[in-house]
C-alpha cells in the first residue's frame, strides 16, 4: 500500500471551504493508501492524534501558536457576544495591548504563525516519520506555508514525489497582493515556479488554469491537473441534532465568510432588508441566517436595524451549518470580485438541491456560470443602489420558490465532475 504524507494546516474539526474538499477527498485516498495528514491543533479540545475516515491526522501543537488561536477564537467569540459596542470595543483594546509586545517579538524570532507554523512542521515530521519510506508528498495551498514547509522536506528528500494541491492562486492572487508587478510580485512567482518545477504533478481549481497558462509558469502546463472543487456531494445530517425554525416563514440562508474587498456583503443586506420589508406588507415573514463571520460593522449595523429577521450565527460547525442549510427554504450566494476565485460553496449548495440566489458583481462570474445549467435559481447583479425593481424581482422568485427541491438524480448527473469521486480518482491515477 502507498504512502502519502499531507501537509494542510488546516483540517477537521475546523470548518471552512477549503477543509470541506479535503474532507470530501482524503477519506477517499485513505481507502487506497495510507494517508497521514498533519494539521495544526487550533482548539484545546482537539485530540493530537486521531484517525478519522480512514485518515490518520497528527496534531503537533506550539506554545506561541496556541496563545494567539485562543486569543482568536476569544476575539471570534466577542463579536456576537450580547454586550455594548463600547465594552466590546474596550474589550478588544485591552487585548491588543496586551498581545502586542509578545506579538511583535514572537513574529521577529520567527515563533508566530504563520513562519512558525512552516518551521515546526518540518521539525515535527521529520522527528516523528520514516520519510525514506514515504512515497508522495502532498501539500495544500492555501495557506501557502503548507507548500513551503513540503519544499523543505522536498529538497532534503529528494526521491519523495511531491504534489501540490492549489485551490488558490499564489502570485496572481488579487487578495495577497493587488497589483501584479514589483519586487513582491516577481518574488512570489520566482517562489511559485520553484513549486511547478520539483513536483511530480501540481493539481489546481479549473479556474485558475487560464490564469497560470498566461504566465510563465504556463510552460509546465503537462504537469497540472486541472479538476474542479470536490464538494458536491450529498449532505448527511446526525438525527440527533435538530434545528428549531419559525414556522410559517421563509428562511434563508448565507454560509461563509464576508471580506470587504471581494465578498462585501453590504448590497445582499440592503437588498434582502428591502425584501422582508415587502414581505411584511404582504403579510409574509422572511427571516435571513448567516453563518460565519466578516464585515462585522455591516452585518451589525443591518441586525440592529432588522431585529429577529436577521439571525446571526457566527462560525458554528459544520454538522450545524448543514443542518440549517438543509433547512433552509432559499441558498444565498455572494460571488467574489474576482474572475479567478471561486467560492467553493456554490457547489456544496448545488448538492442540497435548494433554490439559490446568486449575487454577483463581475460580468464573468464563475457562480453564475456554473448555475447556467441548474433550474432553480435566479441571478441578480450589484449595483451602486438597490432597485425597486430588484427588490420586486426577487420577492417573486422567493415567494414562489420557498421550499420547492430540484431532482437529485438530474443534479447529481449534470454535476458529476464536481463531486469527490471525480477528484479523487484523478489523484489516484497519479499515486496509484
């Protein structure tokens, strides 16, 4: 049986779009190979050493990481908390205060994430496994320092096959660096070309290929393996957890993350506060759920301003988050502000055979392309200000489409590329 050695900092029980794909695909190697994946331990409660559908996960912790996870996860915490915007604002003040002389120190010494991160790793697979007996080496990015940390292990063990997984752009990311030129730019892609030229094979997003075919990093383009997000697949909730929802009204919902640059949330809240309104006057309730974090002084400012119909979850798990999505009578997407990034959820909500509502903001969308083929859905584009007629348009598809379900069956056959199966066989292929 192969072995193969993961690197991704981040994996279960964290939850988030990049962890639901590799979820959705390592269990599926594990049934082939012996997989052991090193990840970061980011909560107290998380075992350092589990197995876990078939994947042996290893958890090496560090004392200046977990110092600044818990100060996160508090922060994280603090933002839903029922206090005044003043305490909080206090709050948080007190606690930068106090991190920032161990920070900036930590950070200088290279004992702070994320360099510690990419220093320790290394250390720790090195002390702890027989690399000479390894046959591949995967990396995920991002974040990047998987990709990096793999690179030193890479050119002290060179008879390990080394594959990277890229779900993210690196140099020609708009959200790492916004202008592709100077001396930043071409280091990063002096890095990333490292990357194309020691690996075996170098899987990314479909997406990206167009991107990284007009760069200089086109010329290895035998080397990628182009294949989509593998996180279409048919969600299975515990029957012991229940989600309790106001009867008689229609419940929509937003999982992920809001950013102010490529995923700004405040036109979807104008646009979906204008529509509970109109509910309202026709005698209908519409209530919003939001599941992650982002852009906290917009979301709040409308959850003042809209009361119980808009019901802020913050970042829950995973198990709970499908649970209410399942729930969920309507599926609100935002697209990024970027032709090159995708929001791996689009799929995901595919896959629960939901209404969906896509907000976008680019022309060349990629959500909207890729909900080109599925009936239930309507398109709606940002604009500087929220229409009359916007409003109207989407009351209607709401109003009629509450609660209405696509065929799995005719789903699950128009995206059959998108599922972890798919992704996961082409890895093997290259394992195998």
């Amino acid at each position: 049986m192969k072995k193969v050695l993961v690197i991704s900092r981040e994996y279960y029980p964290i939850a988030n779009g990049t962890v639901t794909c590799l979820e959705n695909i390592f269990p599926l190697l594990g049934e082939k190979c012996e997989v052991i994946l090193y990840s970061c331990k980011e909560e107290k409660r998380t075992c350092k050493e589990e197995r876990y559908k078939n994947v042996l996960i290893k958890r090496p912790d560090f004392w200046a990481d977990n110092i600044i996870y818990y100060k996160r996860n508090f922060l994280k915490k603090l933002i839903y908390a029922d206090y005044s915007l003043f305490r909080k604002k206090v709050v948080k003040q007190l606690i930068r205060v106090v991190f920032f002389p161990f920070q900036a120190i930590a950070k200088r010494w290279g004992y702070l994430d994320p360099k510690s991160w990419e220093n320790n790793i290394v250390y720790f697979i090195e002390k702890n496994e027989k690399l000479e007996e390894l046959d591949f080496l995967i990396a995920v990015g991002a974040p990047f320092e998987n990709i990096r940390a793999a690179m030193k292990l890479k050119s002290k063990y060179c008879d390990i096959l080394f594959i990277p997984i890229l779900f993210d752009l690196y140099a020609y990311n708009p959200v790492l660096l916004r202008e592709q030129q100077g001396e930043e730019f071409k280091k990063r892609l002096e890095e990333e070309y490292q990357w194309y030229q020691v690996s075996q094979k170098i899987v990314i997003a479909k997406e990206m290929r167009k991107t990284i075919l007009n760069s200089i990093l086109g010329e290895y383009d035998k080397k990628m393996l182009p294949l989509y997000f593998p996180s279409m697949k048919k969600i299975e909730v515990s029957k012991d957890r229940t989600v309790f929802l106001e009867q008689n009204a229609i419940q929509l919902v937003y999982a992920g993350a809001f950013y102010k640059d490529i995923r700004n949330p405040k036109f979807t809240m104008e646009l979906i506060k204008r529509v509970i309104v109109l509910a309202e006057e026709n005698d209908r309730k519409v209530i919003m759920h939001i599941l992650g974090t982002g852009c906290e002084d917009i979301v709040m400012n409308y959850k003042r301003q809209l009361g119980e119909s808009l019901i802020l979850h913050g970042q829950c798990d995973k198990e709970y988050a499908y649970l209410l999505a399942s729930n969920a009578d309507i599926l609100v997407n935002i697209g990024n502000k970027t032709t090159t990034q995708l929001p791996s959820k689009i799929f995901e909500y595919i896959g629960m055979c939901r209404p969906i509502i896509n907000i976008y903001s680019v022309k060349e969308d990629i959500c909207r392309e890729y909900l080109e083929n599925y009936p239930i859905k309507i398109n709606i584009f940002e604009e500087e200000f929220v229409k009359d007629e916007i409003v109207e348009r989407l009351w209607y598809f709401i109003s009629t489409n509450a609660g209405v379900t696509c065929d799995e069956k005719e789903i699950s056959q128009k995206y059959s590329e998108f599922t972890p199966n798919n992704f996961a066989d082409a890895l093997l292929k290259e394992i195998l």
